[in-house]
C-alpha cells in the first residue's frame, strides 16, 4: 500500500519530540460515502470532526476492521471500493507509531444506530452526514482542543482534501 503522508509533531506543533521507544498501532479509516454526503464524526469536546474508522483488533483484516468500525461509528453497512493508501502518524508525546489504512466506501444499508464506546460518548461524539465542501469548510476553521486531537484533524484533513482532488478529477474526466 502506499504511503500517502507522515505526520510528526513538527508538523503539529513546529517542533519534533523524539520517543526512546515507539510502540506501533494499526487502523482502518474510510471516506465513507452516502449519495453526495460523507459520513464525518463530531467529536464535540475537542472541537474537531474526523472520518469514520479505528484501530485494528487482534487478528483482525484491515477491511474486515474498517467495515466493523462503520458499523459501530455510524450504524451503517458498507461496500469498501477502493484503497487509498496509508497515512503515518508519529506521536513523540505517546511514543505511538500509528498507521492508518485508508479506503473509499459506500454505506449500503442502515441496520442501526451508531455504537459509541465509552471514551467516544464522554468526548461527544456525534455521526453528522454533509457533503465534501461543507466537510472541508467546516475542518478547515476547526482548532482541536489536544493533542491527539490535533493529528486526528490533521490526518483526516489531508485525506479529504485528496479525496475532493480525486472527486474533482474524475468528473473533469467525465466531461
């Protein structure tokens, strides 16, 4: 899979934070499609929205794990069509090596509401459906309140941003 991005904290905070040792984390993440809209998360604590997704469990298959964490996030059933890439995310401050597998999706059919956990409830997590331009408005003038915040946002950012040149290019395409 390709590498789409690295993200340190340099270029979070402007300075790099180096960690003796870095422990490694897997996730799935989708561009989560439903007509024109996309599915965004409202984590409205932090002050920031992010794409449907999360890390792998134990034996877990990257689509298998994507579309578990659509399920749960956002109560739909989706269609994984396509690879993206993969994002690198290194966070000093936790010693974390995150990489993320990114795909675009279709929700196929809605069988229930979504599943927050504990942590994602007392964050004020909310599934908000908007299309791409509202979605990057909307991300562009957001300030996420932590740190991890703060990568999440700038992650799920950039991706949208790639999928809008990606949506932009193929109805140029088209014509």
């Amino acid at each position: 899979m390709i590498e789409l991005a690295t993200i340190t904290d340099m270029e979070i905070l402007g300075v790099e934070r180096k960690a003796a040792v870095l422990h490694g984390r897997e996730a799935a993440r989708a561009i989560l499609s439903r007509g024109s809209d996309i599915a965004l998360l409202w984590v409205s604590k932090l002050g920031y929205h992010k794409l449907p997704g999360g890390g792998l469990e134990d034996g877990e298959e990257r689509t298998g794990a994507l579309a578990r964490e659509i399920l749960e996030e956002t109560g739909w059933e989706a269609d994984i069509e396509e690879e993206l890439g993969m994002t690198v995310e290194i966070r000093g401050e936790f010693g974390l090596r995150q990489v993320s597998y990114v795909y675009l999706a279709q929700a196929s059919k809605k069988v229930a509401r979504p599943s927050f956990t504990k942590k994602e409830m007392s964050q004020g997590f909310e599934l908000r459906w908007m299309n791409i331009d509202e979605a990057l408005k909307m991300m562009e003038n957001e300030e996420p309140k932590d740190y991890e915040g703060k990568f999440v946002h700038h992650r799920d950012l950039f991706l949208l941003k790639m999928a809008y040149s990606l949506i932009m290019d193929g109805l140029s395409s088209q014509k």
